[in-house]
C-alpha cells in the first residue's frame, strides 16, 4: 500500500523525514530496522528520547496501517531501558494486544542487533476507519 502521507517517521517524500519503511508480519507485527544519525541526538552519541519515542508510536500505529486502516494515537507511555546510541542499528517492532470496538491496544518495542530492549512502549489508538475512506 502506498503511503498517502508525509508523515516524519514513514513517509518517503517528506525530504526532513526519517524515511523508516515498515514491514508487516504474518504473525501480525509491524517491523523496520533504522540507524539514527546525529541530527537525532540527544545527550552526546545518545538518540534523543523523543525521536525513539516517534518511531515506537508509528511502529505501533503502523499496524492497523498496514492492514488498510488509519489508527490516531490517543495515549502511550514509553520506558526507556537501555540507551540507545547514534549509528547503531536497530529494529522497532509494533504489535495488537487487544481491540475493543474502534480502541487498539497495542505494544512495541526498540531492540539492539543482540535483540536487547532499548526501549519499550503500549498505546492505544481509535480506529478512524479505512485508509482510502478517511485520506482522500
């Protein structure tokens, strides 16, 4: 599907965007891997919080995406782990815990190469409806 957006963390034609392309699994899960250049820093060598936090929230709003919805954050709460450091490669993963009429449930998380979690999050997103419904 492609994207009908210029969203900073997924879109490809947002020129100041991280560009991350999400991957949808069999097993239902949203998965990109990404590494963070300076631009993105936050404390020397440390990706900045708020960005690793932006790319937790689209991991797990790309799900409902990927399987033809547009889903809009209505809370999260991030827990950083680890820190995650400028360069090093990453994979961020989204995944549904539960659905209630148009309310997500959802997790995710921030693994290093080794598959140690950096960083971890849950959200729930309303369900606004279908993508070629609600963006056109």
């Amino acid at each position: 599907m492609e994207k009908a957006n210029y969203c900073f963390v997924c879109s490809k034609t947002n020129p100041k965007g991280l560009h991350i392309d999400f991957h949808y699994l069999e097993n239902g899960i949203a998965v990109a891997k990404f590494k963070l250049a300076r631009e993105y820093e936050g404390y020397p060598g440390i990706a900045h919080g708020g960005i690793l936090s932006a790319i937790l929230d689209d991991a797990m709003g790309n799900v409902k995406y990927l399987e033809g919805y547009v889903a809009y954050t209505i809370d999260m709460y991030v827990r950083f782990i680890k820190p995650s450091y400028i360069g090093e490669e990453l994979t961020v993963r989204g995944w549904v815990k539960s659905v209630h009429l148009k309310i997500v449930s959802t997790e995710g998380d921030i693994r290093d190469k080794d598959g140690n979690v950096k960083v971890r999050a849950h959200a729930k997103y309303y369900i606004a409806g279908k993508v070629e419904d609600v963006l056109k």
